[in-house]
C-alpha cells in the first residue's frame, strides 16, 4: 500500500495524509516547536556529493587536510550569515556550486560532548596544540580526543571572526540533518 504524504506549511516536515487533521497538526507543532527550544541550529556548507553522503550516515568522511583538519567529521557555523560569506569564499575558489545545509543538535547531548573552545588556550600554547592536533600542523597529526571543538576563523574582511564549529563523526548520529 502506498503510503499518502502532504506538506504541512506551518510545520515544516513531511506527514502521512492522515496528520493533516487539525489535532495531529497541533500536536506535531508543539513537538516541532519544543525541538526548536532544546536544540542549537547549525550550518554547513557543503558540495552536492556531501550533502547527499550527509543525508545518509556522513560516511566516507573527507580526509584531505584542507577539508578535516582536526579530524573527519561536520565543520559548520553558528550564523547562517557565516555559512553564506563563507560559502562565497569557497565559490570565487572552486568551479563547483555549494549549498548551505542547516541541521540541529539537542542541547543536552550538545552540553555531553567532551568539547574545547581552540580560543580559550592562552597564546603561545596555542600554536603547538594546532601544530599537534591539525593535518595543517607542522608537526605529525595526533588525534585530539574532543567530539565538539569551536574555534575562530578569519576569513572576513571586517568585523569580528566568524566561528567555526567542528563535531566529531563519533557524534554524527546526534545531527539532524533538514
């Protein structure tokens, strides 16, 4: 039997034909809107090739150095206005097109994760754990054992760095991809 789907506007997801009554709405609402409030919205940008591997299960995961270099993994940001400047960078650079994928992580499982802000360690200390713990690194790569690392990035002319988010593929089940 084939199964009926509609688009709910309001919403925002695909739903069985039997959920467009007005009850089933409001219930999916609240629970959509209650995800909305416990969960942090993220931004990637990625080639069609990795957004179709992200739809999946993310794996196999980029290993070139300029695509993980703190590991394989999901590089995002936090602002959507990050994600479209930096998806302009990528565009003057490579010939290919680049789409902006949003996804969500619970903030409970997000607050789980063994993370590191890359900015809290004082200077000089700083650059040897980028040279120990990145393929851009001068020194030979060690894994660095963080699932959630946040670091500033500066690509922009002007104004503050744009922050750069990177989730472990230890985490990806955690990731919901829209």
């Amino acid at each position: 039997m084939a199964r009926i789907v509609c688009w709910v506007p309001p919403v925002g997801r695909w739903l069985p034909y039997r959920w467009k009554l007005p009850f089933h709405r409001r219930v999916f609402g609240i629970c959509d809107r209650l995800f909305q409030n416990a969960s942090t919205t993220f931004y990637t940008v990625q080639n069609q090739e990795d957004v179709s591997r992200l739809w999946r299960d993310g794996a196999p995961f980029p290993t070139k150095e300029t695509r993980a270099h703190f590991g394989p993994g999901v590089y995002a940001w936090s602002k959507q206005a990050d994600a479209g400047e930096y998806r302009t960078l990528l565009q003057r650079i490579a010939s290919e097109p680049f789409q902006i994928i949003e996804f969500r992580v619970w903030n409970c499982c997000l607050r789980r994760f063994r993370q590191l802000d890359v900015n809290s360690i004082p200077e000089p200390e700083i650059d040897i754990w980028i040279n120990k713990h990145s393929l851009l690194g001068e020194g030979p790569f060690e894994p660095h054992g963080y699932q959630y690392l946040m670091r500033a990035v500066g690509f922009r002319e002007v104004g503050d760095p744009a922050v750069e988010h990177y989730f472990h593929r230890s985490v990806f089940a955690h990731l919901w991809f829209y």
